[in-house]
C-alpha cells in the first residue's frame, strides 16, 4: 500500500472529434512533485504546440505518482451518450486507482455538463470523504488537470497520425477542420467509411449522406 495521499487531475481528448477515439486521463501527484509540473511549464494542453507537448510528457511521466488512461472507442460514441461514457471512464480510472493503493486527497475533473452528482457519488463511492472540485477549465488552473490534459492529447496526437497514415490526411479530425472536411469528402468518392469514424456525428450525415445510408443498410 502506498501511504502516499495525491491530488488526481481527470481531463480527456477527442470528445468533441468526428474522428477516432476519446482518451480520458487520471494523473496522481504527490503534493510537493505539483511545484515541478508548474516550474517545467505543464499547463493546458491547448495552449502548447504539439513538440512542446510531447518534450513535457517526459517531465510529466517523472513527477507523477500514477497515470491511468482509459480509451473510448468511436463505436462506443455512437451508442452511448458522451456525457456517460466519461463518467464511466472517470469511474475505470478512479478504480484502478484505489486497486493500486493510492489514497487521493483531493480529486479534480474539467467540468462534464449535467454530471456533477453522478461524479460526486463515483467518487464517494470509491474514496469517502474525499473532496471532489469539478469545474470549467480545470485543465487552466490545476497542473494536476493540465498534465492530464497533455497526456490525453498526446495519446489523440499519436492516433490521429497512425489513421492518416493507413487512411489519408484527416487533418485534425474535428468537424471544424477544413482537411477533415476534405477528406469526408473523398470518403464520399470512395462510397466507403472507415471504422475510425464516429457515424452519429451530424458533419457526417451532412457530408456524406449517401455512403452513410449505404453503411446503415448493411449494417
């Protein structure tokens, strides 16, 4: 049993993405370790570049006292709600968490529309009487987050580069992206959808409406 008490930061990647999975995050810091991430420059991952993301992966991987990941899969997207599937994510995490020994004392989640209580029960469930504090942009003002926010979005980085090397550019694969755009758009051509893709996603019926029909019927 490790006697040390932590702060867990919880934050994902890709939820808002036409395109590959959703990584959800939990980082564990040893309290004193906090001041290294913030002194290494970990902070929101959306404010760094993706070389400065991956050079603080390395600083991350050094000052945290656990990191788990859990993977959510396009097809799950497609068939459960969002809001759900993190949660559950969230759950996965928090319980590999205690398996392993660690006894957080405070836990920190960017905010999940509606699920406030859903989370606070998880984790009272898990670890009685431990503070939960979720919030909007959470990944800005807590390390903890911020470092789960880079892993997250490392994890995306590095599928999003396998996917367009097996199917093409996809750019960033989310629906503001005028190469996913693009590329939806050449999947149209072809008449064929990659299971990469995230079906219940309007851009998608609204792009390629003929193919995803095609799709629906055989499936």
């Amino acid at each position: 049993m490790n006697s040390r008490r932590i702060t867990v930061g919880v934050d994902e990647a890709g939820r808002g993405s036409l395109v590959g999975d959703m990584f959800v995050v939990g980082i564990g810091v040893v309290d004193e370790y906090s001041r290294l991430l913030v002194e290494s420059g970990v902070r929101d991952s959306k404010t760094l570049s993706k070389s400065r993301r991956r050079r603080l992966l390395l600083d991350i991987l050094a000052y945290s006292d656990i990191i788990v990941v859990c993977r959510v899969k396009p097809e799950e997207i497609d068939r459960e709600n969002i809001n759900n599937l993190e949660v559950e994510a969230l759950k996965k995490i928090l319980k590999h968490i205690k398996f392993r020994g660690r006894q957080p004392s405070k836990i920190l989640v960017d905010e999940i529309a509606g699920r406030k209580k859903a989370i606070e029960s998880v984790v009272e469930n898990l670890f009685p009487g431990v503070e939960v504090l979720m919030k909007p942009n959470a990944d800005r003002d807590f390390v903890q987050v911020s470092a789960a926010s880079i892993v997250a979005k490392c994890l995306r980085d590095e599928l999003i580069g396998i996917l367009s090397s097996t199917y093409g550019d996809i750019g960033s694969g989310y629906p503001s992206d005028p190469r996913t755009i693009d590329w939806l758009k050449s999947i149209e051509e072809r008449g064929s959808i990659p299971n990469c893709v995230r079906k219940s996603w309007k851009t998608l019926r609204r792009v390629c409406a003929k193919t995803l029909d095609a799709y629906i019927e055989k499936k």
